[in-house]
C-alpha cells in the first residue's frame, strides 16, 4: 500500500458515508409527503362526505314540506313567505330548515339548507336545495249520483 492509497481510501469512505445520509434525508422526505397526502385525502374525504349527508339532509326537507303542505301556507299573499321550523335528522348531526314563498295563485317555492355538525358544534357541511311546487284542486264536475245507460227499472222503493 502506498501513500497514495491512504487518502483517496478515505475519501471512498466519506463519500459513501454522505450518499447514505442524502439517500436518507430523500427517503424521510418522500415519507413525510405520503403521510401529509394522505392525512390530506383523508380530510377530504370526510368533508365530502359530510357534504353528501348534507345534501340529502335538504332534499329530505324538500320532501317533508311537500309531503305535509300546511294549509296555512294556501292562505299566504303572492310574495309572502313562512319559515320551515328547524329539524334534526337521525343522531341529530344533521338537520333542516327553510323558507316557503307563494310566487303566484297556484305556485310556491320551497327551499331548505341541510347541514351536518361535528361533534364539537363545528359546521362540517351545508348544502342548499330547492323544489317548485304547485297546488291545485281539482276540477270536479259530478254530473249526477247515478247515471244509467239505456233504460232502468226501480222495483220497490230506493233511495238515490
């Protein structure tokens, strides 16, 4: 072995000794951005999914309001509008509540905002939904109780 040989053996060795420690600082990198991305998907998804339990929290307000068309609401003026009470849906996380406004004789306009909570009271997701809805009696014309074809024959008393 020479003199020669001594040092640039050491330099080999100090060399590999920094590519390990760079191969390393990449590899904790890389990790540290999975974990991020992945806490990050993770929180979207769930709002997301708050969004969606929202959304239907609405519709199923939309779906209520018409199904129980209160009379009160017939008597509004053109314009007027009354408030849909606030109500919570399942575990009481998520609730509605909206307004119906009578635009003319016949047709109303329903609108309801869904929203789902935290545990901790936070607003985790509000969506907003809204139905035209139209009311009208029917057109009945009886002509008579009892209509017959041809001719008919009462034996006895009847009442009609």
């Amino acid at each position: 072995m020479s003199a020669e040989d001594g040092p640039a053996g050491s330099r080999t060795h100090g060399i590999a000794l920094v590519v390990a420690v760079i191969a390393l600082a990449v590899i904790g990198a890389l990790v540290t951005v999975a974990l991020f991305t992945a806490r990050s998907d993770r929180h979207a998804s769930s709002l997301g999914f708050a969004g969606e339990a929202a959304r239907q929290a609405a519709e199923a307000g939309l779906d209520a309001t018409a199904a129980g068309f209160e009379r009160r609401w017939l008597r509004l003026d053109i314009g007027g509008s009354a408030a849909i009470p606030s109500t919570s849906l399942g575990s009481g996380r998520a609730s509605y509540a909206g307004r119906v406004t009578r635009l003319n004789s016949v047709i109303w306009i329903i609108r309801t905002v869904g929203a789902v909570l935290a545990p901790d009271g936070d607003t985790l997701g509000v969506r907003w939904a809204g139905m035209l809805f139209k009311k009208v009696a029917p057109q009945l014309a009886p002509g008579a109780a009892v209509t017959v074809s041809g001719s008919a024959m009462v034996d006895g008393p009847a009442w009609l």
